[in-house]
C-alpha cells in the first residue's frame, strides 16, 4: 500500500508531476537524439576513412614503421602472398590489399608539393576499398594507358591539375637514389577526408615499377567484415602475423579518428550528466513542494506510527515513480525519433563544406546504440535516488506536532 | 477495579524562553481502562500539550508517564514511533486523513504499518467503518465525505490499531452539531460496548456532557477532577 499511496501522491498535482515528468522525458528524448546524431556522424566519418582509404588494420614491415623509407618492404612476392593468405584464413577478415607506398614530390607547371605515392593493384583496391568509386572525374586505371595518376580533387586544384595534366613525381628507389618519372592524371578522386586527399595520390604499381626495377610492397591493406570490436580482432590479427611485421589499427593509423570516438563516449556521458543534473535540480523542487504541501499529513502519519524507513521509503518511491514514468516516455521517443531520422537522415547541406572538412557527408544519418539506453536508465535511477534524499530528510526532520497544527 | 492503563507523575513541560512558560506543572494523574475522560480548559491552558505528552509526541521536562506499565519517557525516537503505533490511537481536530486514500484504505493503513495480513485488515476496516455508521462509504475518498463522516473514518482509524486508548484533541471543533452528536454517540457506544478507554481534550461543553470524567486544567495544573 505504501507503493499505491506513493503512486496516487504523484497524481495529486497532476500539472506540477507532469511537468517534472515531461522534463525528463524531453531530457532523455533529446539525449538520445544527440547520442544517435554522434554516433550517426562519428561512425559514418570512421566508416568512411577505413572503408576509403586506410581499411582497418594495416600491416607493414617494423623498418617501415621506424622509418618508411623505399627499401623497408614486407618481403618477396611469395612472402607477402603466404602473408595475406594467412591473414585471409581468419574468420573475422574480409580481404586484403597490397600497396606500395613511397615518400614523394609531385611537380606540375604550377606549384610542388610532398605526397605519399600509393602504388596500386587496382583490382585489390576495388574489392577492399571504395576509392575507386570516389572518383569525380576520370577513371581508376580503368582505361589503357601508361603511367596514369589518380589525384585528389582538393591537390590538383592546389597544384592547377585536371584531367591529362602531366606531372612529375619524384621518390627514392630502393637504393636511396632519387628517381623521377613523369604522370599524366587519369583520373580525380575526392573522399570525405580532405586531409587525405591532399596528401596521397595513386598510380599503378606497374608503372612504378618500371622506375624501381622490382616490386615493392610496404604495406597490406586488412578489411574486417565489419567494424565491430576491431581492438579485438587487431590483437588477434597481430598474433599470426610472423616476425619483423607489425599492425596497426585504423585508430592508431589515423589517431584522430580513434582519438574523436573515444572523445565522444566521454562527451555524449558529460552531456547527459548535464541534462540529468538539469532534471535532478528539476526533480528536488517538485519533491520538496509536495513535501511542504503535506506536512500536516507526514505529520500525522509520524504520529499514528508510520517509522522513518518508511517514511523515506514513500518519499523514495514517489521520486522514483516520477522517473519511472518519464524515463521510458523519453527512451521511446527518442528511439522513435532517431528511427524516423535513421530513414530520412538530418539534411546539413548549408554545412556542407565545413563538414567536408570533417570527413562527414551533409546528410547525416543517426544511429541507435543500445548501450546508452541502459546507462540512461541507469542514470535516471540513480538521478532519482539522489533526488529523493533532500526531500526525504526534509520530511524526516519534521516535528509530527507542529506539522500537525501546520506550523 | 479496572487496571490504570496511563499513570503520570510529576510531569512537567516547560517551553525555555526570554520568559519560561510551564504548560504542565507538576501533573499527577491515573487514567483507567474504559474511561471516558475529557480534559478541559481554556485556550492555552495546556491540555493538549498533556495530551501531546500521553500520546508520545512530545517529551516532558520531567515527571514519568506510564502507559500499560512502559515509562514512555525513556523510550527512543524509533521506539516511541512503534509504541505509538501499537498503543495509542489518535483523533486529531482536522481529521488529518490521507486524501489519495479510500476510507477503507485509511483505515487499513495502520494496519499495514503494523504488518497485519490484507485480510484482515479489509474486515478489520469493514467491521470498524460500519461500527462508526459509514457502510457504503468504504470506496469515498475524504474529499467525497462531510466533515463529520471524515472525523467518523478517523476514529475506526485510530480505533484500528487496537490500541490501548485514543486521543483525541478537540475532535467536534470542525463539526456541527448534528455531526457531533452523531460522532459522540459513536465514541460513546465504542467506549461502552468494547471497553475503549478514550481521552478528550476540548472546551466544547456537548463533548464535556457527554465525559464521564472532567479534569479541569489550568496554567498547566490540575483545577479538578470529577
């Protein structure tokens, strides 16, 4: 009966509980709405620069980590053959793909600059990556030609490039002597990440590999099937790979990517703390109203033998029924809102340029993540409990005679 | 002999201050099982601060109060809660019932503070409601009840308890006459046919009629007795 007095309580000043009620519905609903924006935003960036460009683990010799110098190759063919089987083998992998990647200048009529040369299997790059699809203008060594060179958008522009410009690169060959070879852009790319398409450009690994004399794999593209506990699987991964090779991870590949999830777990927690400190404050006045209002009846109940366990149990129960009810108004619309943008995306186009930037589409599409529905509610409790306590000992602190006569 | 249910000695109640006041002074006082007594005197005489000190509420500066052989002044906070709860019925002047509650439910609740099992407590509730005349009110709640049927529904609660005696402090001061009669001829009927002892504090002359018992009180002093 305790649990129904508290219940009907609540009822008593139906506008006053319904506000409160509302407050942490709203509260909840918005805090899901950013989670589900964040996470939309974040995941489709990771998304993004790993199914682009650096996949989700890479491996490369440990020469090639200290210095990523020409000469610091994965091995032979036959080495890097074996290698990708073996990686291939396991169960969480999806492909992989070889690269050889120099340090470089490129130089046009205009301008030089440094760039990263990724020599390319074409036919690696279109299974594992969707940079190939990624192109604005041109093609991906589609068609026939000698020494093509597929360029980023934001570079070419930089450096006064369009289609079958030619350039010159110029690298190191596997004896520390300096090459030059000229291109001719075949095709444009432009990713999401403008970072990277400013610095890397692709060319065919034949063609390099008229300049090197030999073939040269510095690195082995690993996409998982998906990106999911890829902390996980790299440790996994690390373990078949033989000595002198060494894996990274796409956080540690590209730091900031890794950097900007973990920055927003701890956020999207500091946000909702602050939106149920808001409801806290929020609950706490209600709680201490009703108190006031009831004095001459906790009064009496005191009197006729209602003990203080009991009496901060009702008070207890009130604050978190008031939780209870609000709580999962807000998960549901919350969900319900993030499923109906999850199909019609958050259109951001005035923004587009600066989140471009970002390595974001302008349409964003949020996510459901139903790991925060439970630290939700686990919040909404314990904001509940914390609430209850000053009303509770207010209520405790009261003389059952004065309370009586309403003093 | 009927037994002494409370047995005061010496109590005193003084309020500290810039001027003390005494509201009881030095009260020596026997109530029986079955009485019907009401305490009576004027406004700030200090009865219902002796009736605050019986019922447990509040603490006596000195002097003993012994209810049923329990010196109730050496009883904790949380022991007093509970000895109240088991002992003493309470009928206060604005009924003081819990809104959101059934008759019914205001009746059992003390029950459920004593752990008693929900049957008996419904027919507990039901027996002591139609004993106070208010069959088919069971459901109303106190906003749906007269001021009469309200103090009605607070004496079969203060009666639920099976206490020892009741209390009650000026209990007709919110009622009109016929309200009162009828509550009167109640408290009557109960304090006759089931030996409940009950302990008025008033100055409305029907209650003070009806007493089989009157102590006057006066600056916190017993006037007389009869």
């Amino acid at each position: 009966m305790i649990f129904k007095v508290a219940w009907r309580n609540i009822w008593r000043s139906k506008v006053r509980s319904f506000i409160v009620i509302g407050s942490i519905a709203v509260g909840i609903w918005a805090g899901l709405l950013i989670i589900g924006f964040s996470f939309g935003m974040n995941n489709e960036r990771t998304a993004s620069a790993i199914g682009t460009t650096i996949g989700h683990a890479q491996i490369h010799s440990t020469a090639f980590d200290i210095e990523p110098l020409s000469g610091a190759v994965l091995g032979d063919d036959v080495a890097v053959d074996e290698l990708r089987e073996e990686v291939e083998h396991l169960p969480f992998v999806a492909g992989t793909a070889q690269r050889t990647v120099l340090q470089g200048m490129i130089n046009s009529a205009k301008s030089a600059r440094a760039v990263r040369i990724m020599g390319v299997w074409p036919e690696d790059e279109r299974a594992q990556t969707t940079l190939p699809v990624s192109l604005v203008e041109g093609d991906f060594f589609e068609s026939e030609g000698r020494n093509r060179l597929v360029i980023g958008e934001k570079l070419a522009n930089r450096l006064g490039l369009k289609l079958r410009s030619k350039v010159v690169l110029t690298f190191q060959d596997t004896e520390g002597t300096l090459s030059r070879a000229s291109f001719r852009v075949s095709g444009i790319y432009k990713t999401l990440n403008a970072t990277w398409d400013e610095f890397h450009l692709y060319v065919h690994h034949e063609d390099l590999e008229k300049t090197l004399s030999a073939p040269l794999v510095h690195e082995v593209l690993v996409r998982f099937t998906e990106t999911v506990d890829t902390d996980e699987k790299t440790v996994e991964l690390a373990a078949v790979l033989p000595n002198g090779m060494s894996l990274k991870s796409w956080k540690q590949v590209n730091p900031e990517l890794g950097f900007a999830d973990d920055m927003m777990a701890i956020m999207l927690v500091l946000v909702l703390g602050i939106i149920m400190m808001a409801l806290l404050f929020g609950i706490i006045n209600n709680m201490l109203m009703a108190i006031l209002e009831r004095r001459r009846e906790l009064g009496m109940l005191m009197a006729v033998g209602l003990n203080k366990r009991k009496l901060f149990l009702m008070i207890l129960l009130e604050t978190l029924i008031l939780g209870f009810v609000g709580g999962p108004i807000g998960i549901v619309l919350g969900d319900l809102s993030t499923r109906i943008m999850m199909r019609i995306g958050v259109d951001l186009t005035s923004k587009k340029e600066g989140l471009a930037e970002l390595g974001v589409q302008s349409i964003i599409y949020p996510e459901i993540v139903p790991e925060y529905y439970i630290i939700i509610a686990i919040m909404v409790v314990t904001t509940a409990l914390i609430a209850s306590i000053l009303p509770a000992v207010r209520a405790l602190k009261l003389n059952p005679v004065e309370a009586i006569r309403g003093q | 002999m009927s037994k002494p249910v409370i047995e005061i000695k010496n109590l005193e109640k003084v309020y500290e201050g810039a001027v003390p006041v005494h509201a009881v002074n030095g009260i020596n006082l026997t109530i029986t099982e079955g009485e019907f007594t009401a305490l009576k005197g004027p406004s700030g005489c200090g009865k219902t601060t002796l009736l605050n000190l019986l019922g447990g509420l509040d603490q006596p500066t000195s002097g003993t109060i012994e209810i049923g052989g329990v010196d109730i002044t050496t009883l904790s906070e949380n022991q007093l809660i509970d000895f109240r709860l088991r002992n003493i019925g309470f009928v206060f002047q604005a009924y003081n019932l819990i809104p959101v509650l059934s008759a019914q439910e205001n009746v059992s609740f003390i029950m459920l503070l004593q752990d008693r099992p929900k049957e008996e407590r419904e027919a507990r509730a039901q027996q002591l409601l139609e004993a106070v005349g208010l069959k088919g009110k069971e459901g109303q709640r106190p906003g749906q009840l007269s001021g009469g049927q309200q103090q009605r529904v607070a004496v079969a609660r203060a009666l639920a308890s099976k206490p020892q005696f009741v209390l009650a402090d000026e209990p007709t001061a919110n009622l009109d006459s016929t309200s009162t009669a009828n509550l009167l001829d109640i408290m009557e009927k109960l304090n006759k046919e089931e030996g409940m002892t009950f302990v008025f504090a008033t100055h409305d002359d029907r209650v003070i009629k009806k007493a089989r018992r009157i102590i006057s009180i006066e600056d916190g002093k017993v006037l007389s007795d009869e």
